[in-house]
C-alpha cells in the first residue's frame, strides 16, 4: 500500500514539473515578435495592417508571434499590393524585410474589354465627303501618327501613342480608328487602349479619348446619333 501511494506522489510530481515547464515555454514563447521592416519603390506608400493604417513606407511595425495578420500596401496611382503576414510561436524575436516595386495604375478611364464599342457620327449633309475626310484626318494627325490611310476606302488607322495621359508612360498605349461607312454618311470612331501589367498587355479602351473624338468629330463634320 505504502509502495503505490509513493508511486502516485511521483507520479503527480512529474505531472506538477512538466505542467509547470510547458507553462514557461508558452510563455517564452508568445512573448517574442516577429519585426517587419516594409520598404516601397516608390517610397510614400500606405501600410495598412487588418484594416487599420500604422505607417507609411519606409516603415517597421511588430507583431506578436503567433500572428495571422494581412497586410495592404496602397498608393495612390499605383496597383495596391496585399499580403498575409503568418508567424508561429518562436523562442526569439526575428525581423523581416518585405520589398515592394510598385506598378503605377491605369488611368481610371480605362476599361478592360475585347470588344471595342464605336462611336457613330452623322456627316452633315452640307459637308461633301473631300471635305469631311480632310478635316478628320487633319484633327487626328494633329495628335497621332497615321499606320494606315485611304482616302478610298474612307479608313484610318494610327500608330499606338504612348503620352495620351499628359506624360509619356511606356506602360500605357491607345490608338485611334476612323471608318466611314461605304456612302460615306457617316463616320464610325474606335478607341483601343492597352495597359501593360507583368510583362503582358491588358486589352480595353479608353473612354475618355473616345468621348473627346465624339465631341471634336461630331463638331466639324456633324452631330451623334447614338
């Protein structure tokens, strides 16, 4: 009987030590940080971590391990970037350094799409064709460069413009197309733009530049009809 009862008070011994070396390495352990140091190119960008802003880059914020936390990197004028930060629990404090090269944003006028929507415009008729076709095409060479131009088949197409946007900007092109239709009543306007994102070029168009060719087109040879 004295033999068991001094098995059991070693037994619950060891129990009370190991309960009490597990408590001290949790506390050990969810007592270190994990150190991020977020740096941006450009510099100046927003860290915002699970929804609340801390800084703006070049910055460094901490975060108790264990962590499940994300993160959004914003700009503006530029692609916001998000990342989830995950930590376990270490024995030690550790840093991180996160860098980010920020890809500028298309403009907000640009709209992904395949299918290019035209502009159709009504020629006055008091306006005769070699009139109307050299005041479109004096109004677009003015701002692009012509690839293909027939005065016979009422069709112009320009080479892609890389400063639409007021700054030349390699990552950003539109290019214009002007068709008129085969008895010449009307004239038919397409805008394309492309965006280039990772090496590869978003397709789309750029509303405003296909309303201000409305509007110019529309004023010197007629008006809008849909």
């Amino acid at each position: 009987m004295k033999k068991k009862e001094k098995r059991n008070k070693k037994t619950i011994i060891l129990w009370v030590m190991l309960a009490g070396v597990l408590t001290l390495a949790v506390l050990l352990l969810s007592g270190c940080t994990t150190r991020y140091r977020i740096t941006t190119d450009p510099s100046g960008a927003k860290v915002i971590v699970d929804g609340e802003l801390v800084g703006v880059t070049p910055y460094t914020f901490s975060l108790s391990d264990p962590a499940d936390a994300m993160m959004v990197i914003r700009k503006e004028g530029y692609d916001e970037i998000q990342e989830r930060l995950i930590t376990k629990a270490s024995s030690e404090d550790s840093t991180v350094g996160r860098y980010f090269t920020l890809e500028e944003a298309p403009p907000i006028t640009f709209v992904q799409t395949l299918e290019h929507s035209w502009a159709s415009i009504e020629v006055r008729e008091d306006v005769p064709y070699d009139r109307a076709w050299a005041s479109v095409v004096d109004l677009i060479v003015r701002k692009f460069e012509a690839a293909i131009l027939s005065k016979e088949d009422g069709y112009l197409r320009t080479t892609w413009l890389y400063t639409w946007t007021g700054e030349l900007r390699e990552d950003y092109r539109v290019r214009v197309t002007i068709k008129f239709v085969p008895d010449k009543s009307k004239v038919d306007i397409k805008s394309e733009a492309n965006y280039l994102r990772r090496q590869n070029w978003i397709i789309g168009s750029d509303t405003a530049l296909l309303q201000t060719l409305k509007s110019d087109i529309m004023g010197i040879v007629g008006r809008v009809t849909r």
